[in-house]
C-alpha cells in the first residue's frame, strides 16, 4: 500500500541521531524489536562501529542493516538446523574472563583484544581496535545549532530596546493610586437573602418603637350635659 511506502525505513530511522547506536537498538520501541544485547554486540562488530557512536551517516547506517540482516538470518537458521554460529563471530569468545564482568583480556578470532565497557545501559563487549567512536560529529551538530555552551551556563537574555514615548508610572506608584481610590468607594450593604434574612427583618420590626398616636379630646358643651326632666 501507500502508507507502507511512505514509512522510513530502518535506515532513515538510525541515521543522524543524538542517541547512541546501540541504546536505539536495545530500545524496543525506536527502531525494530527483538535485538538483544549479545545480537547487538555482534553487529556493531561486524559492522565496525562503535557503541556509543551517535548521528550516524547514511553509508553506516547501510552497513549496520545488512549486518543486522545477516547476524539475525544466521542466529535464527543455525539454532533450527542444530549447526551453531559461525566460528569467527564474537559471540564465542566474548563471555571469557568472566564476559561484561571483567575487564576484559580475550581475543576475536584474528587476535585482536576484547574489552568491555557500559553502552546503553547494559555491559557491552567491543574490539577497540575497529569500533573507534568520532567524537567530532556531536561538536559539529552543537556548531550547526548555533547556541554555544557558555550562553546556556550564564542564562543571558537580549536586552530590548527602549521605545520613545510617554513614560509609565512604576508599579508601585500604581499600586499606591489603585488602592487609594478603592479605598474611597463607599461599600454598599449587601442584601441577607434566605431564611435567615426574614428572621432579621421581623427582628427589627419588634425592636423598632411603634410611632406616638396624639388624639386631641375636646369637652362636651354645656347643652349637652343637661339631665333631661321626667313626665309624670
């Protein structure tokens, strides 16, 4: 399908990367999944390149997959067929001395000496004389950047340029204005709501005096308190 197509392929997945060669091929996720630490061992020897060996070219990276090709096609036919690995690989003489343990003393097919050293996390047999790591390739990635090491460490920052124009008060004089004219507002009491405001409400109605009623009471007239005279 398309999709399949436009998928990077392992090479353009391993070159030119930050992380060491062999913790992206130890790593399950990165890359491919089933290359364990004595596989990658081999194949970084075969394909004579360091461990820890970051932004690796495309003509490595080329090399390293025909290597992984070959390492995984032998591995899987000698143990179906009962024949072994082939004599001059690694894997026959990188546990002697004691294997990751020690510090190394045993020799490759060719004589050449075995060493061990710590590479993605894990103990890691080398042939120094072949997997030499370049160090200059992560100085020329850091150049290409742009950002040097000392501007990181001082934490500079560009100064910005000051613009013409009407000067802001500080911020304390804002501060001191803000609060000022808060502080002037007059609060307004806020309305109870609830049951409890009803309670008060009627509280204050028993409390509050009932207003005076002034009733002016005038004398009858005269006329009016005359006993009547009764008929016989």
């Amino acid at each position: 399908t398309q999709q399949q197509h436009q998928q990077p392929s392992i090479v353009e997945k391993i070159s030119n990367r930050k992380k060491g060669i062999k913790g992206l091929l130890l790593d399950q996720r990165a890359v491919i999944s089933g290359i364990g630490n004595w596989v990658a061992d081999e194949i970084l020897y075969r394909s004579r390149i360091h461990p820890d060996q970051s932004y690796l070219t495309f003509t490595e990276s080329q090399k390293l997959v025909e290597e992984m090709h070959h390492v995984l096609f032998t591995a899987v036919a000698g143990l179906k067929h009962g024949i072994g690995f082939p004599k001059e690989w690694l894997f026959h003489r990188r546990w002697r001395n004691g294997g990751g343990g020690g510090s190394g003393g045993g020799k490759d097919y060719n004589g050449r000496i075995i060493s061990f050293v710590q590479s993605g996390g894990r103990s890691t047999a080398i042939v120094a004389a072949l997997q030499k790591e370049d160090n200059a390739r992560k100085a020329e990635k850091k150049a290409k950047g742009g950002v040097t090491s000392s501007s990181k460490k001082k934490g500079k920052t560009p100064k910005k340029k000051q613009v013409d124009g009407p000067s802001s008060p500080e911020p304390d004089a804002v501060t001191s204005i803000s609060k000022s004219s808060k502080s002037k507002v007059q609060k307004r009491p806020k309305k109870a709501k609830g049951v409890g405001a009803k309670k008060s409400q009627r509280k204050r109605e028993v409390e509050e005096p009932l207003p005076k009623l002034e009733v002016a009471i005038s004398a009858p007239e005269e006329s009016s308190w005359k006993i009547p005279r009764i008929k016989k």
